[in-house]
C-alpha cells in the first residue's frame, strides 16, 4: 500500500493552478518531482506532506485523508521547507523540544536524536540541516523535501533512510545531484 497516494491532485488559490498530480510512493522508495517553476515545486510539496489541502483530485497520506485527518498526515509525512532557519544553537535546541512535545516524543530522545543527526550532517550548513533534523527527530515514514540544496544531496539521501519524495523545479544541478532517485513526471 503506498504511503503517498496523490490522484489528479490540484490546488488553485490567487495564481495559475498547480496540477493536476498524480503519483504513488511506496514505503521505502524514493521519488523525484520536477516542475516547470519553484511555486509549482513548493505547493506540490506542501499538498505531499498534507500542509495544503488539494483543490480537487484527492492526496491520502498513509490512507489519510488531510482534509479531514490532518493530524495524522503530519504524523507519517514530514516536510523539509526550501528556505533555511537562521537560527543558533540554542534556539534550536528550543526547536527541537517544541518538536518532540508537537509529537509526544520524549524530550532527551528527541535531543539526543538530533545530536546523533547533526554529527552525521558535517559539512552542511546549519540553516540547511536544522529543518532537516526537525523532521526527522519524529521518524517520519515519508520525508517531503522541497526544493533541496544540490549541494547537499549526499549527506540529505544518507540519513533519510525512510521513503523520500523530492519536488524540485526543473534545474539541472538538483537532477544530477539526486540522480539515485526515481524521476517521476507530473501526470
């Protein structure tokens, strides 16, 4: 059964519309999406993790509805927005127990999580990893990431070991640089 199910999945709000989507991710696999432009490639995102309600068409997310559901969808999908934090240490520590309180996770584990994360994340800077490691001191099943750093493809497939969905405007250096994923077109 397909953690992501997205079905003519649409969203229209001021602007043109996006979509319409359509796409199946599998517990385990990692799937690349790519747009004509950053907005199209952001809303995408935002409708895969259930942030954004689709228009029309339909998005399940683990067989949950965000429409309805929208608790449970943040709780299997976790997004990894475009822009960086700028924040320091400690206010990340602050992050990163409001995190681990949002999903009733135990504090120290959260912490001592996100620590394990970091080390693993060296040579990739701060504002990048902190939003990273935020979604990931949940273990989500299904990782968003919206318009990742090319740069930092390595480090990003080597500790998003649970099934990944990447939506990306059409950029050569991203497609390169996260090649080892199944490139899916928008349907």
């Amino acid at each position: 059964m397909p953690l992501l199910r997205m079905r003519n999945a649409s969203f229209a709000a001021a602007g043109s519309p996006v979509g319409p989507v359509t796409l199946d991710v599998c517990p385990g696999e990692r799937a690349a999406l790519t747009f004509a432009s950053a907005r199209e490639a952001a809303i995408v995102a935002l409708l895969a993790s259930g942030i954004v309600k689709a228009s029309g068409g339909s998005v399940l997310i683990d067989d949950y509805d965000p429409r309805v559901q929208s608790v449970h969808c943040k709780r299997v999908a976790a997004l990894v927005p475009h822009e960086p934090f700028p924040m320091g240490e400690a206010d990340f520590m602050r992050y990163i127990a409001y995190r681990a309180a949002l999903w009733n996770v135990e504090p120290r584990r959260a912490l001592a999580h996100a620590v394990l994360l970091r080390e693993k994340l060296i040579g990739m800077h701060d504002a990048f990893a902190y939003p990273l490691i935020g979604a990931l001191i949940v273990m989500p099943k299904l990782i968003v990431l919206d318009r990742p750093q090319p740069a930092y493809a390595p480090q990003i497939l080597a500790v998003t070991q649970t099934s990944a969905l990447l939506s990306t405007h059409t950029n050569a250096a991203a497609a390169a640089a996260f090649a080892t994923l199944r490139t899916v077109k928008p349907a």
